[in-house]
C-alpha cells in the first residue's frame, strides 16, 4: 500500500453483535466475508475486520469469542481474493490469529496501552500498525476527560505511544497514528482534534481518520446513526483537506466518491514546481 499519493479508504467490517452502527447484521461469518469482500469491490483500499464492538456502553467480549469471530472472517477474505485486511483488536492473542489467518496489520484502538505483549508481537511479525490515540481502561474509553487543549494532547501522547512502540522494536516507518475520534473525546474534543488535524504533522508519521457516523455529526445535525451520511461527508472532506492519508469509513462506495473529489481539489492546487 502506497500512503500519500492518494488518500486511502479503510472500510470497516464490524463482525460484532451489536456495532452502533451496523445493528449486528453481520452475526455469520458468511455474511461477513460476502460484506467485506463487497467493500472492495466498491473500491476499498482496505477492509478493518474487528470483533469487539468500542461504541459507548459495550460490553468487553471475551478473547475466545473475539477469536472466534475474527479467524474465520480473515481466512474467508483472503480465499475470496481480498486486498489489505487489518485487525481491529487490544489483543495480542487475538492479533496473532489473525496474522496467521492473513490479515496483514494491527489496527489497536489502544495504541498498544491494553496488552502488554501486542508492540512485541507487532515487532516480530514485521507488520504495520495503526496506533489511534485513547485514554483510560476499556470501559473508560467514553468518558470525556478534560483537556486543556485537545490538539495539543493527542499530538504529546500519540508522540509517546509511538516512542513506546519504537522501544518495543517497532520501527516507526511501520506506524500510522489516529487521533481517536470519539474516543475519550466529547463531541466539541472530536471537531476540535477533526479541525486542527495538521497538529500531526508534527509527529511526521501518516494519519489515519475514523469519523464515519460518530456522535460528534450526531450532535451537530441533532440526527441518529441512521442519518449520518452526509455529515460523514462533510468529516471525511474536512480529514482530507486537512492531511488524513487515510480515513475508516462504513460507507464506502459513497465515501470513495468524496474522497476522489477532495484529492483531486487538492492535486489541483498543489504548488507549481
Ligand atoms: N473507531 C472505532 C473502532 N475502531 N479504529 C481506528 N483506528 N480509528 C477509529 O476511529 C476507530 C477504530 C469505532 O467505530 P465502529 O464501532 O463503527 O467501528
């Protein structure tokens, strides 16, 4: 996968029983394989097959049930003929698996903070790893903490998760960071980090963007999940023009679209050479 010729699209694939936003359609691992694969054809750079839903009030799954959903997904993708497949897991166990079913890199919602052994294994197997930014223990990871100034914060501890990896043995040319949409944020922390995503830059490494149907475009539209389409868009432009490498969408037929746009709108006024 080549970053920063054109801005990718992660689609997600929530093989979970009860995701926010997909209502645990995908409970069989048929159906989740035939979905995933969908995504690529409707012009998916690459799927994010994850298994433990984060949205607020989740219950934590447990890591044999986690597995169970996850393997047979990442085997079923890679027989039918999928691109890039990414983990969405804290788990090292369950990363492992998935490695060994053909995934191809860890995406961890923790940044490596839950499980100890993740930046090792991330280490050993030599793949890329997507490192978002969080706060708190799994069942914190809604609250809204205070921040004096979000920007500033996630670039000074997504600055340290990234040391940590690097000192577990991950090079950091194998790291993307992801401000964490949603996540410890409260909905003016969300649009505050969206907007001032250039912060970033400063830890010179690609970014990844996840703001598809989030609470932040909720409150702003006064809509449910169900009527978030636009407002993704609209987020999705914003990451874009702003430096995203890449944004997780569910919508990516739709999403492909914006995004085409946006980086069309800014090879356009890229500066003469
Ligand atoms: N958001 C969710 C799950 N995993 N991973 C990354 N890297 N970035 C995100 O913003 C992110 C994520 C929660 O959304 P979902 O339940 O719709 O997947």
């Amino acid at each position: 996968m080549e970053l920063g010729d054109r801005t990718l699209v992660m689609g997600i694939l929530n093989a979970t029983l009860d995701s926010f936003s997909d209502g645990g359609q995908l409970a069989t691992a048929e159906a989740a394989v035939a979905y995933g694969l969908g995504l690529y054809k409707a012009g998916a750079d690459w799927v994010d097959v994850g298994a433990e839903s984060t949205r607020p009030g989740a219950a934590r799954v447990d890591l044999e049930e986690e597995m169970r959903r996850i393997v047979p997904v990442v085997e079923g993708l890679r027989r039918g003929g999928a691109g890039p497949i990414s983990v969405d897991t804290t788990r090292a166990e369950v990363a492992r698996a998935a490695l060994d079913a053909g995934a191809d890199l860890v995406n961890d919602v923790s940044g490596f903070r839950f499980d100890p052994s993740m930046a090792a294994l991330v280490a050993e197997r030599g793949v890329p790893a997507v490192l978002m930014h969080s706060r708190g223990r799994f069942e914190e990871l809604h609250r809204d903490p205070a921040y004096r100034d979000v920007a500033r914060e996630v670039v000074a501890e997504l600055g340290e998760t990234v040391a940590r990896a690097e000192s577990a043995g991950v090079p950091r040319e194998r790291l993307i960071i992801d401000p964490g949409i949603g996540f410890a944020k409260d909905a003016a922390h969300s649009l505050e980090a969206l907007g001032r995503l250039r912060a970033l830059e400063a830890l010179d490494r690609p970014v990844l963007v996840g703001p598809s149907r989030k609470s932040f475009i909720g409150k702003v539209l006064d809509a449910p999940v169900g009527r978030r389409l636009m407002g993704t868009a609209a987020a999705v432009a914003a990451a874009v023009m702003l430096g995203a490498h890449v944004v997780r969408v569910h919508d990516v037929g739709e999403m492909v679209e914006v995004v085409r746009v946006c980086d069309a709108i800014l090879e356009a006024g890229a500066p003469v050479r």
